[in-house]
C-alpha cells in the first residue's frame, strides 16, 4: 500500500467537508463575488467574512492532529499536510462554482408557430357522392376507389381479382354488410307479386350539371330541385352514374347497360330508381354525359348547357320494387329500389365509349332471400 497517498486522500476528504461549511456560509450570507480588488489590494481570501477564516484554520489543525495519531493498521505512515495556499486555491475554486450556479439562466422566448393561414373547414366544406349517394368527404372519391382500413392503410375495392365483390365484406369493418347482409342488392328480379303499383311521380326539370370520373364509374351530379315521390315520401335527386353490363336482371336476362338514379329524403333514407339500357338508337341525354367526359379522373366537368333529366326515362314507366342495399361498399342495406320494367336504348357507339373505360362494373347478382317483389302492372 501507499501510506503516504492515503493519508493525502484522507486530508483532502477532511477539507472537503470544511469547504462545504465555508460554501454554505458564504451563500447565506448573500456575498456576491470573492474577487480581489484591485484599488484596495485585497486578496481572494480577505473578501471572505473574517469570522469564518478561524473556524477554518482550526477545522485543518484539528484535521492534521487526527491524521498525526498513530493507528493500528497505519504505523509507519508518513505524515500528509496541505499547506495554506492550497487551501485558499481549493476555497477560491468552489467559490467560483458557487457563484457560476447562482447566475441567472438566461431566458428563451418561443414564438408560436406560424399558421398556414388555411382555416379549419377549408378541406371539408366540399363534398362529393359516391357511386349511390352517400356524401364523403371532398377528394374521397378521388381516391381510386381507396379507402382507410381499420390500420390506417388504403383499401382498394375492385370489381375483380384480390379486392373484388368476394373479398369486400373482409377490407375493413365497415364493409361487413357485403359479406353478412341479408337483403343485399342486385338481385335476379323473378317470381314478384303482380299488383297495381302507384306510379312515380317524377319532378324532374332542366338543369346544371358536372361529370366526374370517379374511378368505379361514370356519375352525372345534378343541381338541387329534382326529385320523385313515392309511397308518399319525397327523395331528392343526387346524382345518377352508369354499371356495364346491367347489374339487376329480369328472369335471368341482363342487359348492356344501367343507370341508377340516386335519390335522399330528409331523414337520409336512400330510394334509386335503376333504367336498363339495351343496345338500340341512340340516346340523347347519355351523349350529352358523354360529350362533358373529363380529361382525367376525379375532377368534374361542368356542362355548358341545361339537362332534362326527364329525357333519360322510357315512355312507359311500370316498376318492379323490392327493398336491397347499396351495389358498392359498404352494401348499406334498407334501400328502396324501382327498376323500370322497360328499358331505354343507347347506340352500340355509346356503349363502347363507357366501354373503354370500365369494360365491366357490375356486382355479381346477390341471394334475394325470400325477399317479397313488387311487379307492378
């Protein structure tokens, strides 16, 4: 062992415990600095309160006897002692340090961050309808047929492959219906009731009208104003679209063609009325649709001139009806349907046209589930 260095060691301990005393004191006192003073000549050590310096110099006395007597596992060690200008460089340093602790830290001011000058309701005070009706945020239907999952990842729904009709009720939770539903739609239209069924009173009139593709089907947004009643209850006109080939069938028969005509009463109850479309002459409202076309998907075209909606029905207006669910996720069932018996005609050029850009867009005829038919005469 070193005898010598552990004396040393235990003389610094000792001398710490007196600089801890001193450093309490002198901050109770309220001294601001320990500098010399230039002018008067004093030293480091004259700034500190004299009534302490005995205290001091007794604490390093009593600490050199203690270590001077002999002990029993120590004999023979050399004895260790601090001179006086070690002690005031030792006092000088934790001065400094206490002094250093007691500035004021300086004080950081954070400016707020800047706002993007956009308000709140900037991204929703526009809204879109979806393939029947209803309303979505402005860009959901801009998505390519995405949607978010339960995991926050994008859901792409397909009329075919991996996201197909066989694989909707599984994308996310709010497509169960698709999967679970028991009065889901299209169906077969077969074996209905024959009765005499009110007709519909359609209160369609010119009006304004955009086209937007919107990546599951070609959809015609019309102005307020339009709308039918039925069973006593009036539905408003949203928006009407287009499937290729039709989606409902009549006794096993499908046609090339359908527009469902979308409609909403006030307590958001949905009611489409579905006009097939066989291949015939030419119609003129549907080449005004196609006239309006956008370049790109999701964004809308405005027609430049008037529309009469009523140009899109047939003549002879007789009706099946039964109650399904929306053909598209989330297949929200509790819908009114009315497929017009007689279908209307469109050029083959006209098909083709939608053709090009969905060659096939129809649900798979669903289970009708002892579902009661209306065939009206």
């Amino acid at each position: 062992m070193y005898p010598a260095l552990s004396a040393r060691i235990v003389h610094v301990l000792t001398l710490t415990a007196g600089l801890a005393l001193v450093t309490g004191a002198y901050a109770a006192e309220g001294h601001g600095r320990a500098e010399s003073s230039p002018e008067h000549g004093e030293s480091k050590e004259s700034s500190i309160k004299p009534s302490l310096k005995p205290d001091l110099k007794a604490e390093a006395k009593s600490a050199e006897a203690r270590n001077s007597e002999p002990k029993g596992d120590t004999k023979g060690e050399a004895k260790a002692s601090v001179s006086m200008s070690e002690l005031r460089d030792l006092i000088d340093q934790k001065i400094a340090e206490v002094r250093t602790k007691r500035e004021v830290a300086p004080v950081v001011r954070l400016r707020p961050k800047a706002s993007s000058g956009r308000p709140l309701h900037a991204s929703l005070n526009r809204a879109v309808n979806d393939p029947h009706g209803a309303l979505l945020p402005a860009g959901a239907a801009a998505s390519d047929g995405a949607d978010k999952g339960s995991h926050g990842h994008d859901v792409h729904w397909a009329y075919s492959g991996d996201t197909g009709p066989e694989s909707w009720g599984r994308l996310k939770p709010e497509f169960q219906q698709c999967m679970l539903g028991k009065r889901q739609s299209p169906i077969d239209i077969r074996d209905g009731i024959a009765v005499q069924l009110d007709p519909i009173q359609f209160d369609y009139r010119p009006s304004g009208f955009r086209v937007i593709d919107n990546g599951h089907t070609v959809q015609v947004n019309v102005e307020p104003g339009n709308g039918i009643v039925v069973q006593g209850r009036r539905y408003e006109l949203l928006q009407f679209h287009f499937h290729r080939p039709s989606e409902e069938r009549i006794n096993g028969r499908q046609f090339e063609m359908v527009a469902h005509l979308v409609h909403k009463d006030p307590d958001g109850k949905l009611a489409v009325v579905a006009v097939l479309m066989d291949q015939g002459k030419g119609h003129p409202l549907i080449q005004q649709v196609w006239n309006n076309l956008p370049l790109e998907r999701n964004t809308e075209q405005a027609g430049m001139s008037q529309m009469d909606l009523s140009l899109l029905l047939p003549e002879q207006r007789q009706y099946y009806t039964y109650m399904g669910s929306l053909t598209t996720p989330p297949c929200s069932e509790g819908v009114l349907w009315m497929v017009m018996k007689n279908p209307a005609t469109m050029s083959r050029e006209q098909i083709a046209i939608f053709g090009k850009l969905y060659p096939m867009n129809a649900r798979p005829i669903q289970s009708a589930s002892g579902r009661l038919i209306k065939d009206g005469q």
